[in-house]
C-alpha cells in the first residue's frame, strides 16, 4: 500500500516536471506554416510533421547563434569571477573572526531579495554614463552581483562541513592562514566550489530583466532577450514552433548539466543537508 | 498577448500562410546579414567608415540589397535588424540615443516617433536643399509626419494605408453596394447577417491605437489637439466623435460578426478568415500588404473573389479618414560621420528603392513618381494603387506629438479590450486619464 | 532595519570547534584583517550594483526627468511618491502582484511538500525523480513562460483540447482571470522544484526516531504528518516561504512573454519597468523602483515576524 502510494507519487512528480518539456519539444517539431494556420492538439496532427526543419533554421539565424553566444559568454565569465570572490568571502565566514561579518551577511540577504527590476532604472543610467551599455561587462557585473550570495550562502555551508582540524594542523605546522588556505582547504573545497558554480551558471542563464533592460542589439543581447523579440517570417504572431525549437536549443546546456550533477545541486540548493 | 505590434513598421511582405521557401529566404538573409556584419564590424575594413542602418524587420532582403547599392567608396553601410514591434523598434532605438551611442547612424522610424525623438535632438536636420528637392513629389500625408517644428527630420521611405477587403460574394449576398462608401454599421450587420465576420486590429497594442484613431477622425474630431504644447496638449476624445468611434467598436464587440480572438487580434490573425473552411469570409480592415498575400497564397478563383473599397465611414455621410503609416529614414544626431550617413538616407530612400519595395514587398511609395511607376509595372490592379493612393493623400495621421508614446499608451489602457467600450464612459474616462498621464499625474 | 536581525542569526556565530579564546591579540587582528580583505571583492561588488544605484534612484525620484526630454528636468520633492501612491494603477499592480504570491506560494507549498515527502521516502529511481524535478528549476524562466504560453493557446495549443468543459476556442488570454490562471501555473511549475528541495532539506531533519516512537505510540500516518513531521521542520518551511514569496513579489518575465501585462496582468515589477525602461520616465520610475524595495522590505519583515522565521535555526541544522 505505502510502495504503492509512492510509485503514484513518482509517477505524478515525472508526469508534472516533463510533460511541458515533452511538450515544447513536440511543439517543435511542428511545420512552422501549419502553426500560423493554427495546429491545435499535443502532437503534431498529420501531415505537419516538421522533423529537423524548424531546429535547422533556427540554427542558420545568426541573431540566435549569438545570442547563444553571448549567453555562454557572459554567463561563464560572471560564474568563474562570482566564484572566486565569493570563495574568498565564504572562508572568511566561515572560518575567521572578523568585525563586519555580520554585514557581509546582512548585504549577502537583502540583495538575495532585492527586486532586480527596482534597479534597472538607475543601472541604465550609469551603464550608458559609463559607456558600457549594451556590451557584455554591462551584463557581467550585475550577474556577478547577484550569483555572490546565492555563491557565498552555498560555499559557507559547504565550508562548515570541511574537517577544519587539518587545517589547524597545517597552522601549527607553521602555516599562516593565508597558506592553511590555499594548500589544504581549497582542494577540499572544490567540490562545493563546483556545486556553486553550477547554481551560479543557473542565474546568468536565466536572466531575462538585466538582459533586455541593458541591451539593445546583438552585441551583448542574452538568450532569454532574444527569444522575446524572436522575429518569424510571420511578423504578426509569434513563430511558436521556430520559438519552441530555440527553447529547447537554450534547455540542453541545462538539460545536460541537470544529468550530469543532479546529486551535488540537489546538495548545493539545501546546502548539504540532503545526504546522498 | 504578444508584443508584436502590426503597426505600418511591422508589416512584412511575408506572410501568414507565407510559402516555406520565403520562410527560408527570410532567415538565410538574416544569417547572411549578421555574418556581414560580424565580418564588417570585425575589421574595420580598409578604414572605410561603417554605418549601421536599423531597420524593421519586413523587407529586409530590399532593405540589405539597398545598403550595398548605397554602399560607396568612401563608407560602407551595414543592416542592423530591430525587433518586429513598433513600440520595442522605439524602445531599442531611443535607449540608444538617449545614450549618444555615435554608432546609430541611418534608423527606420515609425511616423509616430519622428516627433519625439526629433524633440529630444536625437535626430539631423535634413538639409533644405535636399528636401526642397523632393518636397513637391512626396505625398502629403507622408511629408506631414516628418515635419516637427517646421523643420523636417526625416524622409519619408514608404507610406502605409489600410482599406477595407472583403470577399465579393460576401457583399453581395449581404446586398451591400460597395461601390458607394460604406459604414462600420453597413459592413457589420452585413457580416453577422449572413454569417460572415469583421477583421480589425484589437489587440492592446499601436495597431488598436491606428483603428481608434481612424474612427475618431471619421467621425470628424481628433484624440488630442494642439499637440505642439506638448505636455499641455488638449485632449478631445471625450466628444461626439469619441462616442461615435466607441460605438462603432461597442457594435462589433456584441455583434456575431465580431472574430473569437477580437480581443487578441493583429493584422496576421484575421487574414486566414477571408477564405474560411467554412463560411462566407470576412469584411477586414489592413494594410496594403494584404493583396500581396492573397495573390501568393490563394487560388486565382478565389483572389477573383477579393474585393476592396475605402475604409468605411465612421458617420453615415462623412468622408472617412484611412489611417496612415510607413516607415520614415532619420538620421542619428550622435553618428561620427554625419554627412556620410545623410548621403546614404538620401540615397535609400530615392525614387527606385521605393519602386522596388512595393513591387517585392507589397510596402507602398510615399512620392507621386513613385507610385506611377508601381502603377505602369502593372503588378498591382490599377483601382487598388489608385485607392491606396487616395487614402494615403486623404488619410489621417495619428497625433504628432513628441509624448505620442503616452497617448498611445494611455488610449490602449482605457480601451482595451473591445468587449469593454461603452459610449458613456470610455471616452470620458480616456479623456481624463490621457489628461493625467500627460500631466505626469498618473501612471501608464 | 529587519534584515539586519536575520543574518545576525543566520551566521554561525557559535565556533566551539575553534579555540578562539586562547590566541593573541595580534593573531586576532590578523585573521580580522583577512577576514576583511577576503569579502572585500564581495562587499564592493554587491555595493556598485545595488546600494550606489539605489541611492541615485532616490535621488533622481525627486525630479520630473524624462530620458525623452532631458531639458526638461525639475525638482519636484516627493511629488512623484505622492503621485504613484494615489494611483489606482499603482494599487492594481501591487494587488495583482500579492495575489500572484500568494496563490503561488500557498499551491506551490502543498505541491512542493508532497513532492518532497515523496522524495525522501523513495528508494527506486531516486536519480530519475531528482533529475527530472531539477529541468524546471534549471529551465529558463521565459521559456517556461512561452511553453504555457503555447499550451494555452487555442490555436496551437493542447490544453483546450485536454480539458473538460472549455471550449476549443477558449482564449486563456483575453480576460484578466484565465490569464491569471495561465501565468500562476507556468510560474508554478518552474519554481515548485525549489520550494520541494528546500521542504526535502527540512524532513531530512526530522528524526526518524521521533516518527518511530509515534508510530509505535499508535499514531496513524496523517497524525504523525500534522504532530511529528511538520511542526519539526517548521523552520524549513518557513525559510521557503520566505524565500518563494520574494521571488514571486518580483514576477516579471512570465508576464511579460506571455501578455505583455495586458487584460490587467502587470505585477508592480512590470509597472517599474514600464516607466523607466520603455516610457523612459526616470524620475517616476525611480519612485516606484524605490517604492517597491521597501514593499519587499515589508513583506520581508511582515513574513519574518508573523511567521517567525528561525533562519538561523534552519540553516545550522543543515
């Protein structure tokens, strides 16, 4: 009785997380014409079948291809320097005695809450004082600013499961923190690290208020942007399926990095509170 | 629901049942685009000057062959794509003025636009010589929307018109006399009588603005007046014509002919309705595009079956006003190399480019000599140029105003959707709402 | 203010693991040093890109200032806070905005609990059910929007046909509560994932024996849930309250792909955005942007003392 429960359970939990991803990919693979003609239905009803069509035009439109670009750009860059400054802060909280801890904290908090919208406004306003409008250190920086306490929460509860006696040991060997740091922590670290970057990754990539607000052309404009003003050959309504195949092209790197690391996300999200 | 604007600056000779082959062609000029420009913008090429010329996206492949005409030893010019909607085409394109971007060189404006950006110096002056030069072959209605200030800021590249299609059989069995004007209550109660539909653009969206706008000058009055004082421009929609327009849409709202999506609709999705599986067709009002999309897709019996006439009147005997868009050429204020960059307008926009445009791309001229040689191509039937040449000379612009965005913002919020027009209040409320959010006293 | 209680408790302040006592004094002031060098990066990093714009969006929300028409700028005090807060607009979005957040949070708390209970208990396919509740949490927000978006759709999509008692030709978009409806699921279902992890972090805590003891005291299934189980992850559930309805105060992308805030669907997020970045009035816009950072900051607070969310409690246990 109780097995069974949880078999409906996991059924229903599949049924739910992958039946609009089965959607939006069969909305895919659905003939762009019969779409504007209207193609009511899950599956493609007959004769509309696309196959590869829509994925192959979607791929030979340069506007996607470098907004794909951008996105991986950006959002590598913004996760690689969010990591590392956030590693340096996550230590210090997590190991050392310090005044101003508890704002790092505090700040860490109320930007995790701040309503990024209230904040385009002014940004555009510097970013095009500072000429960097519409470039991608534009995108960068926001990203990094707002993956650092997501980053920082993360690495800090990691950092509290390290065995700590080993770096005392280093430090009594005569090691400075500094070395105690480098030599023993950040190699068991690593895999919080990495966990952290992964969730960071999440944000940059899907971003979508920095991303229209502080671009305007190709030259820095992210994935999610670019898929709101996806032009078809129908300027009337949207291109759904051409859109549909765009999505899922935007959903593999997500897809794959899912598959891959599920276990230390699931870990990061609840900050090693899960076991196994 | 979507952000898809079907203003005049979106319309694109594609189409709705547009041939996978011009599907194709579309994206492969884009690709092809992009890649230039990514090649271009990456080496600077032997020095020449780049100029970045924004463009809506209809008619791009006319638009890009043009950039390499005008191309010239001394610069190069490089077709940059806006989004399709008018408003996010002026979204884009004032964020980056408004940012002294120098690299905005040659833009794609819609007429509404002209006015603010030219009020916000983001645009040149276009030099006396020139325009006085073609003054006299532009059409009126296209010249009025690129003069600000008595200073004219753009030139005119195509100019738009919307005339009413129906289906002949349609109107016949309805007994409707199409070649007298027609009223909205005519072509309504036709419709729903004889199980037929009415097509008009209801979306919250520019477009809607463009139907109200028509109906409110059919019906001899304007949304505001005095729109050169800015901010303190009187608002007169709360009027007779106001409540004659709001009628006409409470009409079609609670009417059977009125299409399931009214409250969603564009130009694209009344189109398919004009050859139904089932049913007598619609009555429509769009753009000029649409004969161009009936002729590629529909079978020669049925285009035969295609008939068209001027915009139907708001007041019985009352000179109806087609309402008017296009796309203007303006030139940057912050470009690097200015004269270049007005050179290049000046050649986009000449006499052939235009010709081309409304042959390949069913976007209709804006100057007399143009539209004789659209006429003596013969591509076109010569009553339809001839109509649409009459309703651009005879058509009404929407305001010109540099806060036209707000007005048009504020219309939408106070009359969307359709279904909740009513005579008695909307206009009064729209009034005083347009009144607030010009004062800065409400939120749009 | 409010937050600043929240991570007072939320850091580790206890260090019983460390001898912090017995070190010198300049051992202490080194490692305060460091300390302060190593979130330095951090600290300035989140200043340029929140606290520094916030204040000049303060100060710009005292100015009639439109990008538009940029000589026109004047002093106008709080004149644009008077306007904004006697605007039914205003209010509208800010409503609409708390029934986005509560309607989410509430359906994705039962939802996301049983997901999570389910979770914790299975044994079989375990990575399957953990891979597969991870793609909409990792799935990008606006493709989640056009995904519903599509399945909505009375042209395109299935979800008409699927559905008892509405018709094929239903449109889900042109009337303000069945486009409600469509923007709550697809945010439902790309955040319930979040709130399940954050629940499943919370039963891992709940000690099994507890729920032995119940069970052998005779307690059926439903009484150890309501007895045991959720009053000892009280703090868990708390925190992913607290956290989801933030996040969805500040719904903006679903709405903005899927009605472009018509038919009265715009949150107080979209509002903002509006102002600032399409009708380019920086200065009310500023005042709203203001207005609704101190709306979050009261929910915050609203949340953490009705509630009385325990941060510290649910993130040492972890």
């Amino acid at each position: 009785m109780k097995k069974f429960g949880i078999a409906v359970g996991v059924l229903v939990i599949l049924v739910w997380c992958l039946l609009p991803v089965a959607w939006i990919i069969s909305m895919s693979f659905k003939d762009e014409l019969s779409i504007t003609n209207g193609n009511p239905g899950f599956l493609p009803s007959d004769g509309t079948f696309a196959g590869w069509e829509n994925y192959r035009a979607v791929w030979d439109n340069d506007q996607f291809r470098r907004a794909i670009f951008n996105s991986i750009g950006i959002s590598l860059i913004a996760t690689v320097l969010s990591v590392i400054v956030a590693t340096l802060a996550a230590y210090a909280i997590a190991r050392l005695e310090f005044t101003g801890k508890k704002l790092v904290l505090t700040m860490a908090l109320a930007i995790a809450m701040f309503p990024v919208v209230s904040l385009v406004g002014p940004l555009f306003d510097m970013w095009r004082a500072f000429g960097i409008y519409d470039t991608w250190p534009g995108l960068i920086i926001p990203y990094m600013s707002f993956t650092l306490p997501l980053a920082i929460w993360t690495l800090s509860a990691f950092f509290r499961e390290i065995p700590w006696e080993m770096e005392q040991a280093a430090q009594v060997d005569g090691a400075t923190s500094w070395q105690a740091f480098r030599k023993v922590i950040v190699p068991l670290a690593a895999p919080g690290v990495f966990t952290a970057a992964i969730l960071t990754f999440f944000f940059a990539w899907n971003d979508f208020v920095f991303g229209i607000s502080l671009t305007s052309t190709e030259a820095a404009r992210p994935i999610p942007a670019s898929l709101a003003f996806f032009v078809g050959s129908d300027p009337f309504n949207r291109p759904a399926s051409l859109l549909a195949a765009a999505a899922v092209i935007a959903t593999i790197p997500i897809i794959v990095v899912v598959l891959i690391f599920q276990r230390k996300i699931v870990a990061g999200l609840t900050s090693g509170a899960v076991k196994g | 629901m979507t952000n898809h604007s079907g203003d005049p600056a979106s319309l694109a000779p594609t189409t709705r049942r547009g041939s996978r082959r011009s599907a194709r062609r579309g994206l492969a000029t884009a690709a092809a685009l992009g890649l230039t420009a990514t090649l271009l913008a990456a080496c600077g090429d032997d020095g020449k000057p780049v100029l970045n010329w924004y463009v809506n996206p209809d008619g791009v492949a006319t638009f890009e062959k043009w950039a390499e005409k005008c191309s010239t030893d001394d610069y190069e010019i490089d077709v940059q794509l806006l989004p399709s909607s008018a408003t996010e085409q002026r979204t884009q394109l004032a964020r980056r003025l408004a940012a002294e971007d120098s690299s905005t060189d040659i833009m794609n404006l819609d007429p509404v636009f002209v006015a603010e950006f030219a009020n916000a110096g983001w645009l040149q002056e276009i030099p006396e010589d020139h325009w006085g030069e073609i003054e006299g072959d532009v059409l009126e209605g296209p010249a009025e929307t690129v003069t600000w200030d008595d200073k004219v800021y753009a030139l005119p590249l195509w100019a738009n018109t919307q005339v009413l299609w129906y289906r002949k059989t349609l109107a016949e069995q309805a007994g409707l006399d199409m070649s007298q004007p027609v009223t909205w209550q005519q072509v309504i109660d036709a419709a729903a009588d004889n199980g037929g539909t009415v097509g008009v653009q209801g979306n919250k969206y520019e477009a809607y603005v463009v139907w109200i706008n028509a109906l409110v000058q059919g019906a001899g009055g304007e949304i505001v007046a005095d729109t050169e004082k800015g901010r303190d421009a009187s608002v007169e929609i709360d009027s007779d014509a106001g409540r004659a327009a709001a009628e006409v849409i409470q009409r079609l709202a609670e009417s059977e002919a009125a299409q399931p999506d009214l409250s969603v609709s564009n130009e694209g999705t009344s189109l398919g309705l004009m050859y139904p599986e089932e049913g007598p067709g619609e009555f429509m009002v769009n753009w000029t595009f649409a004969y161009k999309n009936y002729a590629d897709t529909v079978s020669p019996e049925q285009l035969e079956d295609l008939g068209w006439a001027r915009y139907p009147q708001t007041v019985e005997g009352e000179e109806s006003k087609p309402p008017v868009g296009g796309i203007d050429i303006g030139v940057g204020a912050y470009s690097e190399n200015p004269d270049e960059a007005m050179a290049a307008a000046q050649c986009i926009t000449q006499k052939d480019a235009q010709v081309e445009l409304a042959l390949t791309d069913g976007l209709m001229p804006s100057t007399e000599s143009a539209y004789e040689e659209v006429i003596s191509d013969g591509s076109y039937p010569e009553d339809l140029v001839e109509l649409w040449r009459t309703s651009v000379d005879e058509g009404g612009p929407r305001p010109e105003s540099a806060f036209y965005a707000l007005i048009s913002g504020a219309i939408q919020e106070r009359w969307h959707s359709p279904t909740s027009v009513d005579p008695d209040s909307t206009p009064d409320n729209s009034a005083e709402y347009l009144e607030a959010v010009l004062k800065g006293e409400a939120l749009l | 203010m409010t937050s600043t209680n929240v991570p007072a408790a939320a850091m580790p302040e206890q260090k019983s693991d460390k001898p912090t006592k017995k070190v010198d004094s300049d051992r202490t002031r080194a490692e305060n040093r460091l300390g302060q060098k190593l979130v330095a990066p951090a600290i300035v990093l989140m200043l340029i890109v929140t606290a520094f714009p916030m204040v000049r969006a303060i100060w710009l929300s005292t100015f009639d200032y439109a990008l538009t028409a940029p000589d026109d700028r004047n002093f106008i005090g709080i004149q644009n806070y008077l306007t904004a807060l006697t605007d039914p607009l205003f209010w509208k979005s800010t409503g609409i905005t708390v029934l986005y957040m509560v309607v989410t949070v509430a359906i994705e708390l039962v939802i996301g609990f049983i997901f999570a209970l389910v979770m914790h208990r299975v044994i079989f396919g375990r990575g399957i059910v953990r891979t597969s509740i991870l793609i909409p949490y990792g799935i990008i927000t606006v493709v989640s929007g056009f995904t519903w978006q599509f399945a909505f759709s009375y042209t395109n999509g299935f979800v008409n046909g699927w559905l008892p008692f509405i018709g094929d030709d239903f449109n889900w978009f042109g009337e303000t509560t069945p486009a409600v409806i469509a923007i709550c699921i697809s945010e439902i279902w790309k955040t319930t994932p979040f709130m399940s992890l954050l629940l499943l972090a919370g039963l891992a805590q709940v000690s099994e024996d507890m729920i032995e003891a119940a069970k052998v005291d005779g307690a059926s299934w439903w009484q150890r849930l309501w007895k045991v189980i959720i009053p000892n992850m009280r703090a868990a559930i708390m925190v992913a309250i607290l956290f989801r309805a933030l996040d969805a105060y500040r719904i903006f992308d679903n709405i903005f792909v899927m009605t472009n805030g018509a038919v009265d669907t715009q949150s107080i997020s979209f509002l903002t955005y509006r102002q600032t970045i399409e009708q380019f009035q920086l200065g009310m816009g500023s005042a709203l942007s203001v207005l609704l950072f101190l709306s979050v900051l009261l929910i915050a607070w609203l949340i953490i003392k009705l509630f009385r969310v325990d941060l510290a409690q649910a993130r040492q246990e972890g």
